[in-house]
C-alpha cells in the first residue's frame, strides 16, 4: 500500500487509501470510461507527502486532495453536465471528510503531450497517484527537467500566495483572527513555503519533493533574496508545516507581528525574483512598474496578442491612452497593484482604477474588491 502520508501511521495511511477507493467506486457509478479516461490524484497526498493533523491521539487529513480529470474531446454541453457533477460530488466529499476535494475541469487527454510547462503540470507529472481509470495516462507528457521552470513561474507563484497573506491580514484587520487562525497560521506558512520555491525556481534548482526542497533551500545562498537572518529557519518551519501541520495555541498566536514580518520578507524577495527575471541587480516600485510596462510577454504570437486584447476589453472597457495594456495577459494588471495592495506602498488612486479598469478615481475598499475578482479569475 502507498505511503500518502510520511508522519502518519500505518492506520492513518490506510484510511486514506480506502477513502481513494470510496472515490473511484463514485466514478465508477457515475461515469463512463468512454468519456472520463481517468481521476489523477496530485498535491502532497499525491506525491506521498501529504501532512497528517494531530490532536490528541487522533490523526486527520489536513491538505486538500486536489484531483485532475483526465478525459477525450467531449462536446460542449457533455462538458458542462459532467462538471456539474463533480462540483455537488466536491461539495458532498467535502463535507464528508473535512477537506477541500477538489476536481479539475476536464484535460483532454490529446493535449497532454503539447502541454505548456508549468509548475503545476511539472509537479503532477512528477509526483502523482491514478486512483482511476488508465495508470499510464500521464506518460505521454514532454520530459521537462526542473530547470526548464522558468522565472515567470516564480512570480505567479509569489502573487498567489501574496494573496493568502492579504487575505490573513485582513482578518487581523478585522479583529476576526480568533474564529480565523488556522487560516491565518496556514497563509503565512503557505508564504515561506513559496518564497522556498521560488528562490529554487529562480536559482535553477527546484525539486518537486518538498523533503528534497527542504535539503536544498538550506545549501542555496539566499542573502540576495533577503537581508532577514530568520529567513532560513522560517522556511524550514514552514515546509515541515507542510507534512505535520499542527493547530496554534491562543498564546503561540501573535498575528500582528508575524504577518508584518513575513509580508515584509515577501516584499524583499518578490522584488529580487522580479529583478532576476528582467535580469537587472536590483528593484524599486518605479524602475520594477517601469519594467513590467514595457517588457513584452513571452507568448506574443498574433494569436495571443488578439486573445489578450480581447480579454483586456471585457475586463476594463477601452481606454485609447493606454492601448499597451491590452495586449499584455490580464494577469499583468494584478502584477502592477500588488505593491499597493499587499505592500502598501504609495500609488494614486486613479492609477490603480485605471489599471483595474474601474472609471475615475474609486475608493480603496472598491479597488481592493475589485482586484480580489480580478484575481480569482486569472488565478
């Protein structure tokens, strides 16, 4: 039997493959292989370092299982009525075990072997379990080695898990860190995991294997990322929180302090991964929104150019002043607020509505709600 967890016991191992197959059994009552052509489980649990919670002497499951749905080409409409299927099946397992269960639209699997790299179809090529359907569906995805992940992987990477810390942060704003503080706890760890990952990416030197990150981290010279001597120590501590996770105590909390800290750290290293990235020594929010403004995409194919442009006018209307914009990915706007959003530092208004596409100057509560729905959207 699979290892899924490496802290857990043989008892608690166990219940985690049974709970896989009670799934497939679901798939199999409720779906057929002449469409669906398999269920691949990725994340922790996936790649055999899944964290075990331990209260007492109890042990549950702590990360979400995080499934990808492998399928053929299907017609629109059969799309539509499987996925509405798997989100009352992810809503039903959810609730049954505690967890996110979490499915994937459908990937056909024709495209599997043109896939873009990415960190996660990186990650999942490399650490994975088919809990049903065809073993060998993955096999036909290109031979990427590590160092293939390129720095643009990086800074997603960092923006979305700056979105954890924002998020963290604004429960504590909101004096709402008691009923909250796992969450905030497992964001701030969450953010030194990905400054970890990061520096390895930028550095050439990731590891899907978070055990195998942890040994690497700790030979990598990451004084360039950051002047913090604690910077070390908090990624370990934090990539261990990954495979035994644990519940805070009220006098262990301290949020303030801790977010402050670790938001202040991420704004050292978002900055030198970015400066890695335009291959420049160093960054300031000018010359890094100077940069950003003009540094083309790396698809930039007619086609793609077209595509975001007409993403851009459904998202922000038409501005003629600033035509640039649209042909970049929209995700580019998230990139040019995060500074304002997370870091807090000091741009107008109007520069940020614009960005966002709201009319006029807007306020920030409206901005922030709006770059939140931006967010979920490119995410």
């Amino acid at each position: 039997m699979k290892q899924y967890a490496p802290y857990g016991s043989a008892k608690f191992n166990k219940y985690i493959h049974d709970t896989l197959n009670n799934i497939a059994k679901r798939f199999d009552e409720m779906f057929s292989r002449e469409e669906l052509i398999a269920l691949v489980l990725g994340g922790g649990y996936g790649r055999s370092e899944g964290g075990v919670l331990k209260i007492d002497t109890q042990e549950k499951l702590y990360n979400d299982l995080d499934f990808f749905v492998i399928g053929k080409e299907l017609p629109g409409w059969k799309s539509a009525q499987i996925s509405r299927q798997l989100m009352n099946l992810h809503y039903e397992l959810s609730d049954q075990l505690g967890i996110e269960v979490d499915f994937s639209d459908i990937k056909a699997v024709s495209n599997l072997a043109k896939a873009p790299i990415s960190l996660m179809w990186y990650d999942l090529k490399c650490g994975h379990e088919v809990i049903w359907g065809n073993k060998h569906v993955l096999q036909n995805m290109p031979r990427w080695e590590a160092s293939d992940l390129g720095v643009n992987e990086a800074v997603k990477l960092l923006l979305n898990r700056g979105m954890g810390l924002y998020f963290a942060r604004s429960y504590i704003l909101q004096h709402a860190e008691a009923e909250n503080s796992d969450f905030i706890n497992r964001n701030i760890h969450k953010a030194y995991q990905a400054i970890a990952e990061a520096i390895l990416i930028t550095e050439e030197n990731y590891h899907w294997s978070v055990m195998e990150r942890m040994k690497r981290i700790e030979n990598t010279n990451i004084a360039r990322y950051s002047a913090n001597p604690q910077l070390a120590s908090l990624m370990q501590e934090a990539m261990e929180f990954k495979l035994r996770p644990h519940i805070l105590k009220a006098d262990e909390a301290d949020f303030a302090d801790r977010i402050s800290e670790a938001i202040a750290i991420f704004e050292e290293v978002y900055y030198a991964v970015w400066a890695a990235y335009f291959g420049v020594p160093k960054l300031d929010l000018k010359s890094y929104h100077n940069l950003l403004s003009s540094y083309k995409d790396m698809n930039n194919s007619v086609m793609s150019l077209a595509k975001n442009f007409a993403l851009n006018l459904r998202d922000c209307g038409l501005n003629p002043v600033n035509l640039n914009e649209y042909i970049k990915y929209p995700r580019y706007r998230l990139f040019y607020a995060l500074p304002w959003l997370l870091f807090d530092q000091q741009m107008s208004l109007e520069s940020i509505s614009r960005m966002l596409g709201l009319p006029g100057v807007t306020d920030r509560s409206s901005l922030e709600q709006r770059y939140v729905a931006l967010w979920q959207r490119y995410n």
